[in-house]
C-alpha cells in the first residue's frame, strides 16, 4: 500500500505531457460519441475506481452497483468536461459523491453496522497473490488479522470522515481540494480528517 | 504555542498540510518538547502503520462483471432518448451551459408553436398505409405496440375518428433451420440485439447448425460478446464444433485477451481439447507458453503450463 499511495500521488504531481494529450484526444472523441473511445477511458481508470470504491465500502456486491453508477454518471455528463480540468479530479468527484450518497443511504436505513470478524475477510484481504515472493502462513494471518482490525475501525467513521480519509491519505490530495470536493471549507475537511486519525489510533494503538 | 493545541497540528505536519511559517514554529517547540516529540512520533508510526495495510485486492471476475455489466447498460443508455437528444446536442460541440440552456429553449418553443399549429387532417398526407380498424383482430391490436401518435382528428365519416400512430407489431415466425432465412434472423440476432438473454437463447439454437458457414461466422463472433454468460455459451459451443483454422484463431484470442480468467482458462481446455483429436498445432503451443509467462492471473498460467505439459506430452 505504501507503494500504491506515493505512486498516485507522484503521478498527480507530475503529469506526462503526452500522456495527457492521449487522455485528451480519447476525451474529445468519447464526447464526440465513439463508444470504443468511452470504453478504453473506463478501462485506463476502473480498476482504481474499484480500490477506492472498496476502501469506502468495503462490499465487492455494493460495489458493482457504485461503479455502474459512477460511470453512467460519467457517460451522460461527459459532454459538460471541460478539456483544460484534470479528467481523473473530476472522475474522483464523481466516485467520492457517489460513495458519499451511497453511505448516506444506508445510515438512514441503520445499516451501518459494524462488520463481524470472519476467520476469511474477503472484502479486504481474501487473497494473497500466489506470486508474492515469501508465503508465510504466518504472515498471511497477521495480515489477515490486521486487515479485519482495520475494516472494523473504518466502519467506525463517519461517511464524511471516510471520504476525508481516502481522498488525503490514499490520494494525496490536498485538504483545500478536498473541502472543495465535497462541498465544505478546508476547515471542516480538517476537523473530518483529524477526528478519523483520532478514531483510527484509538481503535488501532495495540497494532502501532 | 501550546502543548494541547499541538496534537492536532502533529498530523497535518505528518500530511505535510502545514504552511511554511506555522511549520517553523511547530518544529522550533518540537525541539524542545518531549511530551509533543512522543505525539509526533505516534503520528508518523499510525501513518507508516496505514500505509503498510493491504490494499483492498480487485479481483479479475469482479473486474470483469463490473465492465460486462457497465456495457450492458451503456448499450440500454445508446438506444434511449437520452442518447438522441445527448447525440444531437453533442453535434455541437462540448456546449457552455448558457447556449445549451438556449438551444433546449429553441426546441421547447419550436415543438409548442408546432403543437399550436398542427396542419388540416384533409392536407395531410399519410406515409403509412391507411388501416381501417376492423381490419385488425383482437389478438392483433394486442399484438400492436405503439411507440408514438402523432395525430387524433375526426374521420371522414360522420362520427368517425382517425388516429395517426407509429407501431411495431409482434410477429410470431415458426419455421425450420434449414430455412436460411430463419437462420438469417438468428444471426443478425446473435450480432446485434441488445437483450443478452435473447442472445444466449439464440445460441442454444444455432448450436444445433455449427457446419453452415454463417453459423459458424456468428459464433465467433459471440466469442468477443459484451456479456461475460454469453461468451461462456458461445466457448462451449465453439468446443463442440469441427475444428478449422477459425476456431483454433478464434480461441487463441479469448485465451490471450478476455477480461474474465475463467473464460480464458476454459479457451484453454477447449484448445487442449481440440489438439488432442486433431494433433499439435504450433501457434497454440506458442500462445500457451506466452500466457504462461505473462498472464497476470497465477491460475491461468498454472493451466497453461498444464496445458504445455500435456500438449508436449503427445509429440
């Protein structure tokens, strides 16, 4: 994960010139219509939508449905992109207002509980690649354990904390974007991210 | 600074959220507080500790559903109006919201001036064929689905009612396989329609006919189908079929390029399968041993290299 969460943010820093005219070009023609060009922009970003989809839901089944939303929501507002804003900023918006609606909807139906520990934890840790250097049973279970540990604590925070969470500490993105992102000022998103440190040390000091 | 104040600012140090001149301050009090030193520290071991936790894995069939059932619904989204009006809109250009705003307007009130407007009945000329209504039977009008009416006005005769509509009718056909143009109907079916369901039926059907040409044509290509089910179907049935160079190109490309690993993993049983009956055939035993060395997924390379192994077995 320490690899993944510096790679984003390194790759949001430092954009690759033609890279960007790329994505541009597929934008416009995916504007234009061409399915195939709207295909292959979903494919360059879904597995990640997919990650961050999972950090906040942490259910592969709810999942499926959020990324359907996510990208039909893209399909038809696509027309409205303008070409000079950074596509994977606005397609993060779209995932994080998703996710957030998403949250809401089950808190209002008391849905939110708190996940009961399984020996397996597919949602986080179901599988350990069968090409990983070192397959030591005993570190498989200590991740499994430290996997549930954290589901759990997760659970524990808020919609808005969650959200405030992944996108600064998984995505790197500034607080002052993130207010932004979500509708609140820099302050508030401050208060959201400390108080979900706060929760996540409480929950997690016998593991640090 | 105070020492109570200064948890808070510990983690957006860590975050590197600080500004410059508070950032200055914080570490000059750190050099000199042990208690805010111990603070800062736990930050940096929770931060280090959540970035070492695994990553929720995305695994290849959930990928996979995702996008078979993301195509599936774009494909309902392209035949619905939103498509027309999305693709007349889009025909300008990415619009600022102001003109588009403008241009639906400009719709709005043509469509309103028209309604107000509407031509005499007796000018009208009919571009479908007049219908008396007695003409049609119960199960017929039962059978007519109407997708729009575009005019309501008296009939001709006294008391009499005349109503312009665009309709489908369901039509029933009933015919043999041997008919080729029942056949024809299938595979267009197979090619285009949107429902999966329907496409996955069709295949029942035309499995039953795998040695005419266009059959053969039509399974291939629901090889590379946007539904996951209906691929398996289509592989299953490829499997049964007498071998050419088609199937054997057309099973090497599920191997090497279908988004879902079980349907590779079948590609490859299909293949061993056929080179089993039909002997080796070295472009296969090439893809096998590139799918070997590089697929992403650990249980496809496991049955390539099975696969290998058993191919290599029989030379």
């Amino acid at each position: 994960m320490d690899g993944t969460c510096l790679e984003l943010a390194s790759k949001a820093v430092i954009p690759d010139p033609a890279e960007g005219e790329v994505e541009r070009s597929l934008i416009r023609r995916a504007q234009r219509g061409e399915r195939a060009a709207f295909d292959t922009l979903v494919r360059r970003y879904d597995q990640e939508v997919l990650r961050m989809a999972l950090r906040i839901v942490q259910s592969p089944e709810e999942v499926q449905d959020l990324y359907q939303e996510v990208f039909l929501k893209v399909y038809r507002s696509l027309g409205r992109f303008r070409l000079e804003a950074r596509f994977s900023t606005w397609l993060y918006r779209v995932v994080m207002n998703v996710c957030l609606d998403h949250l809401r909807r089950q808190k209002a139906r008391h849905e939110m509980q708190m996940p009961e520990i399984e020996e397996s934890q597919p949602d986080l840790l179901h599988k350990l690649p069968d090409d990983r250097p070192v397959l030591n049973p005993e570190r498989a279970l200590e991740a499994q354990e430290i996997g549930s540990r954290l589901q759990l604590a997760m659970a524990r925070l808020s919609p808005r904390e969650r959200l405030v969470f992944e996108l600064k500490h998984c995505q790197g993105m500034k607080l002052r974007d993130i207010g932004e992102m979500c509708g609140t000022s820099e302050e508030a998103a401050k208060n959201s991210l400390f108080r979900a440190l706060q929760k996540l040390r409480t929950d997690l000091q016998d593991l640090v | 600074m105070k020492c109570e104040d200064l948890e808070q600012l510990s983690s957006l140090y860590v975050y590197d959220e600080l500004p410059p001149g508070e950032r200055r301050d914080f570490e000059g009090h750190l050099a000199g507080c042990d208690a805010c030193r111990r603070n800062l520290a736990h930050a940096q071991r929770l931060d280090r500790f959540l970035r070492q936790c695994p990553e929720p894995e995305v695994t290849p069939d959930l990928l996979a559903r995702c996008r078979a059932s993301l195509d599936d619904a774009l494909d309902r989204e392209q035949l619905g109006w939103r498509a027309m009006l999305r693709g007349w809109l889009w025909s300008f250009g990415p619009l600022p919201v102001t003109r588009a705003a403008a241009v639906l307007t400009l719709v709005v009130f043509g469509f309103g001036l028209g309604w107000t407007l509407r031509p005499r009945v007796d000018s009208l000329e009919p571009t479908t064929a007049n219908r008396n209504a007695s003409a049609f039977n119960a199960a017929d009008l039962n059978n007519l689905r109407i997708r729009s009416i575009t005019q309501v006005a008296p009939g001709p005769q006294s008391g009499g009612v005349r109503i312009t509509l665009d309709a489908e009718r369901r039509v029933t056909l009933e015919g043999s396989m041997d008919d080729p143009r029942i056949r024809r109907i299938l595979v267009d079916t197979m090619k285009g329609y949107e429902n999966p369901g329907i496409r996955r039926d069709t295949l029942d059907i035309l499995r039953m006919r795998t040695h005419d040409p266009s059959v053969r044509e039509a399974l291939m290509y629901a090889l590379h189908d946007g539904n996951v089910g209906v691929r398996l179907e289509a592989l299953k049935t490829v499997q049964t079929m007498e071998c050419g160079v088609d199937t054997h190109e057309g099973l090497i490309k599920v191997m090497e390029s279908d988004p879902n690993a079980g349907i590779r993993t079948a590609a490859i049983d299909a293949l061993v399968q056929h080179l089993e009956e039909e002997g080796t055939d070295e472009t296969v035993l090439e893809a096998l041993e590139r799918l070997a060395n590089h697929d992403q997924n650990p249980h496809v390379r496991m049955r390539s290299l099975a696969a290998l192994r058993k191919l290599r077995g029989m030379e």
